[in-house]
C-alpha cells in the first residue's frame, strides 16, 4: 500500500484552514434576517450570530400585553438565529468538502 504525500496533505489542511477563515470573515458580515407577527417584529443576525438590528411596529406594541410584544421578539430572535447557523454550517460545509471539523478539534479556529 503506497504511503500518503505528507507534503501535499499538509498543502491541502492549508488550504482548508484559509478558505475556512475566509468563510469565518464573510460570515461575520453576511446578515441574516427573520420576523415573526406577521412582520411586526423583524430581526437582523450576522453569520457570526450577531444581532445587528430589531424592528418592532407600532402595532406589535399592546400596553394591555407587553408578554406578546417580548414573545414576538424572542420567536424573531430564535429563528435569525437559526437561519445564521444554518448559513455558517452550509459555508463551513463548503469550505471543509463536509468534513466534520468537530471531530478534528476545529484545527485550532475559533468559532469552528
């Protein structure tokens, strides 16, 4: 059985690491946004799971039920959430060829 090129193994764990922190650096600026209400609430997450904006309309503010303005926010919240990990696994995935870097320890990046 022939003995792998450690050498060009080492060039491609190099290459994985930089497209990964190039993928960790777009993640940190790609945004993600989600809403709940209908549309009265609107919240914005980076890749980096970031949250860069809220936006409540007037109309999801009751006096008389602040718990469904909060429950509004926190559904919004949740889902950007879960679409930003979503985006990050779909990037990292195409970054790593599917590798699943948890079980390697992340190579040393953060975040991974």
């Amino acid at each position: 059985m022939p003995q792998p090129n450690m050498a060009q193994m080492m060039k491609q764990v190099q290459k994985m690491q930089q497209d990964m922190l190039r993928v960790q650096q777009e993640l940190a600026v790609a945004e993600v946004t989600a809403s709940s209400g209908g549309g009265l609430v609107t919240v914005t997450v980076t890749g980096a799971l970031v949250v860069r904006e809220i936006r409540i309309a007037p109309a999801a503010i009751d006096p008389d039920d602040p718990e469904l303005t909060g429950d509004l926010v926190l559904a919004a919240v949740n889902e950007a959430i879960r679409g930003a990990q979503a985006l990050a696994n779909e990037r990292m995935g195409q970054a790593t060829g599917g590798l699943d870097l948890g079980a390697l320890g992340g190579l040393g990046l953060p975040g991974v």
